[in-house]
C-alpha cells in the first residue's frame, strides 16, 4: 500500500507537473513500486513518515545554519556574543556547590577578563592551556575566554593522576595549567615531570605554602584584567580547533580528540532541535564538564540557545531530585549507570514533585528504561548515541523504549551512516567479494560506521592528535568502493523501523558454547537480578576450551548476596551460554569519570586464585549452583578434569 500510494502520488507529479508521456511515468513508477519492497513497506511507512519528516526538519536546519556560520566564519564564542546580546540579563549558569549564579552578561565580562590576561601574558593563537579542576562556572569561562583569543583548551580528567595526568599535559602541548586547588596535592605530584616551560596557575582557596613553586593566584590576575572584548580577535573560522577531550582510556592512556567550533556546535544544535528544547528551560547538569556530555550537549544549551544551566560539583543520587525541585529544572543530564543509581535510592515522596520533563543522555539501560520514566514521572527520555570525535551521531526523538536512535528505512541514504557486519569478537569488517563492507538487515547485529566528507561539518571526522590513533578509527571502502568512513567501534542492532539498539563495546562481546554474549545485556539482567549493584561482565580464557567463559564481577561490601536464590534467578533469566561461569565479589568496581565500568585489569586477572584476593566462585554444572573457587579447583578447571 505504501509503495502504492507513492507510486500513484508520482504519477501525477510526473504527469501534470513535468508533463511527461504517460509511458515513462507508468514505468518509472513501476519501477519506484517494486524497487522499493512493494507493499511489504507499508507498515514500516506508516509507523516511520512522522518521525523521519521530524529528523529531516532537523538536520535540514542545522545543515543551514551551519551553512551560515561558515560563510561568516562564526566560532562559538561569536555566536556566544549573539545570545548575550539576545538574553543579557538572564541567568546563564547556577553552580549548585554555592548557589552562585551568573548572568549571561556577567559570564561574557569573565571570558573576556580571562581572554585579555592570557593575551598579556604571551598566549596567541594556537597555543594550547591545560584545564584541570572540578565543576564550577569558572570553567566554562575560562575556556570560552581562551577560545576568545584562539587559545585551545585541554580539559583534563580531573581523576587523573601521576603518570597519565603528565601524560595528558605532554600530548597537546600545553603551555600552562590552570588547576583547581583542590588538585593541589595531584599538581604537586607531577610538578617536577612537567617541566619549568609549564605556567601553573591555581584558582580556588589559594594557599602559597602547599602549591607547587611558581604556581600563581588566577582569581586577583582575572579581576584586575580589563572585561572589553578583546582587541586581537582570532582569525579562526567555524572548523578551526577549538578544544581537546579525552576518551576515557579504559585501555592505555587517554587520546586528546580534537574539537573544532563546527563540530561543538553541531552536537548542541542537533540535540536542541531533535528533542524540542527550548530556551526557557533548566538544565541540570551533573556530569563532568571535561566531558563531551557535560560541557557540549549540557553547557552548549546555555552559550548557543541561552537556556539557564544549573552545574552541579559531582554527581549525587540522593540529592539529584531535591536539586531539581530546588532550581525548577526541566531537563536533567545522565550517562552511564545514573540512572540505576537513582533506581537505587530509597523511594521519596519528592522524587515526583519536580517540573522534569526530559531527561537527556545515553546508557540508559533497556531492563531499567520504563521503570525509570515511570517511578520519576519524566515523560520523556531523550536518549542519544555519540561519541566525541565520530560523526555518526544518532538520536531517539520519539521516545522508543530502548533504542538509542534511528536510521530511516524509507531514505537511508539522507544521513550516510550504516550498520556493517563484523566478526563481533576481533572487530574486523567482513567484505563482499568486492572489498566493500556489507550492510546489516533488521536483527543483525553489525558495527556502527559514518561516512567521511571533511568538506561537510556534518560528516567530518577530526581525530585525535596523534595521528595513529586517528587512522585506526578510518576505513575504506566502506559504502563503496574508494571512500572512507569512522569506525565507532560499537556494536549495534536495527529493528524493522530503523530504530538502532546498543549492544556492546569493543571487545565487550565474546564467545561461548557457539553464541556471542554481550556483555551490555548480561550486566543489566544480573544488576536487576541482585537489586541494583554494580556488575561488570566479560570474558576470560580457559585453558583448552574455545572462546571465553563468562565472568561476572559485582560490588557486595557487605557480602549479602544470596548465592543460592541468585543461581535459581539466573536459571529463569539467562540462557546457558550467558551465565557467568564465574563470579568474583568485590567492594567496588571501578569506574571512569564518566560511570563506564573499567574491566580491562579484571579481565587481565581472570579466575585465579592466586591473583585475586577477592571472593571467587565457580559455576558447577553438575550441582546446578555457585561453589567457591579455590586453589584446588582452579587447578582442576585449567587442567581440563572440571568440566564447564
């Protein structure tokens, strides 16, 4: 029917509007009817027009707004000037810590007074000033002060410490560091393996006597600087760099992706636009601001659309709700496992009484996703894919339970990004006999990839700064033959709608007993499973046995997991192939700055004994129950006697 009615619709366009001979529009048609899967279409038609016409609208807005400010060479600080001018007054950022709040007035007079010392002191364009402390205001105006000026910021994990805190300073070339006293001590610590070309300054509770040797006060040199826009304007355009973000470095070192003003912006605009916010919104933002979700999906509603931003110091699950009946928010922030956290909580007869509507993030699980909406009352979940550098960005806007964006079925080329199919435990992309990748159907799982064009903002990719870690994202012959794509490193699965469903990280899934597992989706059932805790999944080698045998670690202080009722549980809820074989418990399990757990050391450790001083427990077949794992036994499962 839908391949019906849009054959018919053509038929007159081509007949009365192009005047066309009857002959060539029956067959065109013909040809638009059956190419196009024929009436099968129908449903996916009907069930997609509304949401893909709303994602057209979109993209077609900011493809011309971007079209805008690169004809004008705009950065984010001339469009910031923009929204001052539009909303003065109001009130652009709230730091919850004290409650301080500042006009957007005031934030551009700090920017510029920020903008104006650094120009005094020797910082030009290009340089580069490393930005390491915890959330506040100042943040936001010390790096869009820098960026007044053409200076880059690196914004460094403020959990870093020793070697990959100076490794982060060295790889983008930083010429000075501005600290938070509260990094006092991490700053001593690595103070002498800087070097003294490195200026230190520290903001914050200024205490002489505990900061390294050198190191000055930045809040009286920033109130003594003039508050006029700078004199010496850049001569930067909307793709020049803007600042650094690191990837979480759950495996080696972080990388510094590259962020140019083009790429800032679009990761706002098409949040803004795809998720229908608006400027009298409140954000709240809990998340890192050295973070691509704090400080460009969150912060860059406040400086680009002039919503009001409540930055909170670190995120707190037994605040989180009072905080947003506090400062009337209408959206909040998450990522990661903030949402099970909150899930956690004790139920409060305040955890209903805020104005939330939206709350706007990714890694929301699926098991979690309705319980979620349902006991907090926000009617919508605006969950979102992207990491900082790709530019294969996807966006849930209609609210589908799951999914973290879509494709459209109906015009998949409009926006060039395809899932292709991957050998799920190596990553490496599986060709057809002509060298090009393969497109995954409805239900294949397949890798996440977006089409290169770096003559369109959209479709950029800006790597890293080490230029090897930016030629492993790229792949050629991707959509066809000769081209180049990102690889997201992701593993995700499209329904019959188009709509897309994470599924694992690199390296996250693994094989066992013939099935791949995924370890996303196994870490959500036994969290639910055992009320909420922390448990992070992967797979570890067996001596002699194909594939890897599942391995889940969970964070019990207490030790009150029943063993016993878990077993019968896991029977109901999992397959045999993705039960953990074995279990390790724990105090806690680490995590990145930005909740993602880090296993990459567990899964070095694996199950033995002798490396672990945690809890260890063995699934054993043969009594249908966990039994704890000793020296003994270890020898036993890696000599082969203990079947698995």
């Amino acid at each position: 029917m839908l391949r019906l009615a849009c054959s018919t619709a053509l038929l007159f366009v081509f007949r009365l509007l192009l005047g066309l001979p009857w002959l060539q529009v029956v067959a065109a048609c013909l040809i638009f009817f059956f190419g196009t899967g024929g009436w099968t279409s129908f449903r996916v038609f009907v069930k997609t027009i509304g949401r893909d016409l709303h994602a057209a609208g979109v993209l077609l807005k900011v493809k011309l707004n971007v079209k805008r400010h690169l004809r004008q060479r705009n950065t984010i600080p001339r469009i910031f000037a923009e929204t001052v001018q539009k909303y003065g007054d109001k009130t652009a950022l709230i730091f919850e810590g004290t409650g301080e709040k500042w006009s957007f007035r005031e934030l551009d007079d700090y920017s510029n007074r920020v903008a104006n010392l650094l120009y005094q002191r020797g910082f030009r364009e290009g340089d580069v000033v490393a930005l390491f402390m915890e959330n506040r205001s100042q943040y936001v105006g010390l790096w869009l002060g820098m960026a007044k000026i053409g200076v880059e910021a690196a914004l460094i994990n403020f959990n870093l410490r020793l070697e990959a805190l100076v490794h982060c300073v060295n790889i983008s070339g930083s010429k000075a560091v501005i600290f938070g006293s509260e990094l006092t001590d991490a700053m001593c610590e690595v103070h002498s393996s800087m070097g003294k070309t490195v200026n230190l300054f520290c903001s914050g509770d200024w205490d002489p006597k505990r900061v390294p040797e050198g190191t000055e006060c930045l809040e009286p040199l920033v109130e003594n600087a003039p508050s006029h826009k700078p004199s010496n304007p850049p001569q930067r355009g909307f793709t020049d760099r803007l600042f650094y973000i690191y990837t979480s470095g759950t495996t080696g070192m972080p990388k510094a992706a590259i962020v140019v003003h083009s790429r800032y912006y679009r990761m706002a605009a098409l949040v803004y636009y795809g998720f229908g916010m608006r400027s009298e919104d409140v954000l709240y933002d809990c998340l890192p601001l050295y973070h691509s979700a704090g400080n460009i999906v969150g912060v860059g509603q406040c400086l680009i659309h002039g919503m009001t931003v409540v930055i909170k110091k670190k995120f707190s699950a037994s605040k989180f709700w009072d905080d947003c009946i506090k400062y009337n928010c209408t959206i909040v922030q998450y990522i990661g496992e903030i949402c099970r956290y909150l899930l956690n909580q004790p139920v409060r007869h305040t955890e209903q009484q805020h104005r939330v509507r939206m709350a706007l993030g990714n890694g929301l699980r699926q098991s979690i996703w309705e319980e979620f909406m349902q006991r907090f009352n926000v009617p919508q979940i605006a969950e979102f894919y992207g990491a900082t550098e790709c530019n294969c960005s996807l966006g849930n806007f209609n609210n589908k339970t799951g999914a973290c964006g879509f494709n459209s079925r109906i015009l998949p080329y409009v926006y060039p990004i395809r899932l292709v199919r991957v050998d799920e435990e190596t990553m490496e992309l599986i060709r057809g006999p002509d060298g090009v990748c393969i497109p995954c159907g409805p239900g294949e799982p397949g890798q996440l990839v977006g089409r290169i064009k770096q003559n369109d903002p959209l479709r950029r990719f800006d790597g890293y700064v080490n230029e090897t870690a930016t030629n492993k994202k790229i792949a050629h012959s991707v959509f066809k033959k000769g081209d180049s794509a990102y690889l997201s490193g992701d593993v995700l699965v499209m329904d019959e709608c188009g709509y897309m469903y994470f599924r694992d990280r690199t390296g996250d899934t693994f094989r066992w007993k013939g099935e791949n597992v995924s370890t996303t989706e196994v870490e959500g059932t036994l969290s639910r499973l055992l009320d909420m805790k922390d448990v992070v999944v992967y797979g570890v080698e067996v001596p002699g046995v194909e594939g890897k045998a599942g391995m889940a670690a969970v964070a019990d202080p207490e030790n009150s997991t029943d063993l016993e009722k878990f077993s019968r549980d896991l029977e109901k809820a999992l397959p045999v192939y993705a039960r953990p074989v074995f279990l390790r418990f724990l105090p806690e399990v680490n995590k990145t700055g930005t909740f993602k757990f880090q296993k990459t050391e567990m899964r070095r450790e694996g199950f033995d004994p002798s490396l672990v001083s945690d809890r260890l427990y063995f699934l054993d077949c043969s009594k249908g129950s966990y039994v704890p794992l000793d020296a003994e036994l270890h020898r036993s499962i890696v000599s082969g006697k203990q079947k698995l």
